[in-house]
C-alpha cells in the first residue's frame, strides 16, 4: 500500500518496576491487563501511569482485596488474585508514591471541607447546566455510562477530579467525557459536590 496509508508503528516501553514491586507485578502477572509507564496491556480501563494522583491508598488497598465493578452495567473483570495483606498494603503505597503526575495537586481544598454553598452550587451545574447525571449516576440515581459517583468520596483525590473535568481527554485520550473546557469555579464546585454530596444529602 502506499505510504501514507501505513500507520507508524507504536513505540515499546520495556519498563517494568524493580524490587518488590516486581516480584509482585511478575506474581500476578499485572501487566497481563494494565498498562504501566507504556508497558503493558490496555485490557483494564485503568492504565496505572499516574493511579497514585487519582486515587486514595486506602480504597486501593481496599479494592485490591475485594475487587468490585465501578460502572454499574459491567461485571467486574479485575479477578480476586488472593493478595496477602502485607502485598496489598505494599502495592497501595507504592503506587501512591512512585505511580503519580506530580502537576497534579493531592487536595484543591487544603484539607478543609468546601462550604455548603459551594457543594450547592457545584450541584446545581451537575444537573441543570453540564448533565453529568446523563452518563453518571449520583445520590442513587442517574445513566450508567460512566462510574458511579456514589463511590467517588471514599476512591478519588480532589486534585484528580479537578483536573479531569478542565480537560478529560488531556488526562485519558480517547474518552467519552466531553470536554466543556469548563472554568476554574465551575470545575472546583462539581468537585466539591462529587466528592463531598454524602454531606449535602437529600435527593433531586
């Protein structure tokens, strides 16, 4: 075929992690179905490149005991592989540590819950101006398109979600989220609510 109808071939990464780390990627054979550093395999939605900026070491841990479905139409495809609580404590914190974007801020809130005027305003541009309950369901309802939200306080760091919403497709190239190029406020308050709504309470 002619040249330009040859796509280049994609460039390998023959990263695999050292130590105790590897032992265990080896042991469970990780990059069977996650992509790591360009290593890997893309047959678990997660690629762990950056999972220690999205998610809290103590839900991961956690998850890595009892795997379960973050989309609700899908079975869960991450198998029980039976790890110690020695290795899930240990994979936890690594991939916190070393598995991170460190442009990507742990907390947009220093620590401080965000105001119930925020987390308000943040569930007003959910439902009636962005429709993020079309795709996501929250406060027990809404689509089953992407994760549920109901599970998103206890899982995902603030700096992560933030930064998702500004630009998805900058964070995971090829996704479905829509990039509303939203500004800081707005991305800030749908932060706020996404991870703080258990405290707002009520329904629709």
């Amino acid at each position: 075929p002619p040249k330009e109808y040859i796509l280049p071939k994609e460039a390998t990464s023959t990263y695999y992690p050292a130590g105790e780390m590897g032992r265990i990627f080896t042991k469970y054979r990780c990059l069977s179905c996650h992509e790591v550093n360009g290593n890997g395999r893309k047959l678990a939605d997660a690629d762990l490149t950056w999972e220690g900026s999205k998610v809290k070491a103590d839900w991961l841990e956690s998850y890595m005991k009892t795997p379960f479905a973050l989309k609700p139409i899908l079975e869960e495809r991450m198998p029980p592989l039976g790890l110690s609580d020695e290795e899930a404590h240990f994979v936890a914190n690594y991939i916190k540590m070393v598995y991170r974007n460190d442009d990507i801020p742990e907390d947009i809130f220093d620590g401080a819950p965000p105001s119930t005027a925020v987390i308000q305003e943040g569930r007003n541009l959910f439902f009636n101006r962005y429709g993020c309950q079309a795709c996501h369901m929250i406060e027990g309802s809404g689509g089953f398109i992407g994760p549920s939200l109901d599970n998103a306080p206890p899982r995902l760091n603030s700096g992560w979600v933030f930064r998702w919403l500004q630009n998805p497709q900058a964070m995971k190239p090829g996704v479905r989220e829509p990039n509303f190029e939203m500004p800081d406020t707005d991305a800030k308050a749908l932060t706020a609510y996404v991870l703080y709504h258990s405290t707002k309470g009520g329904g629709q």
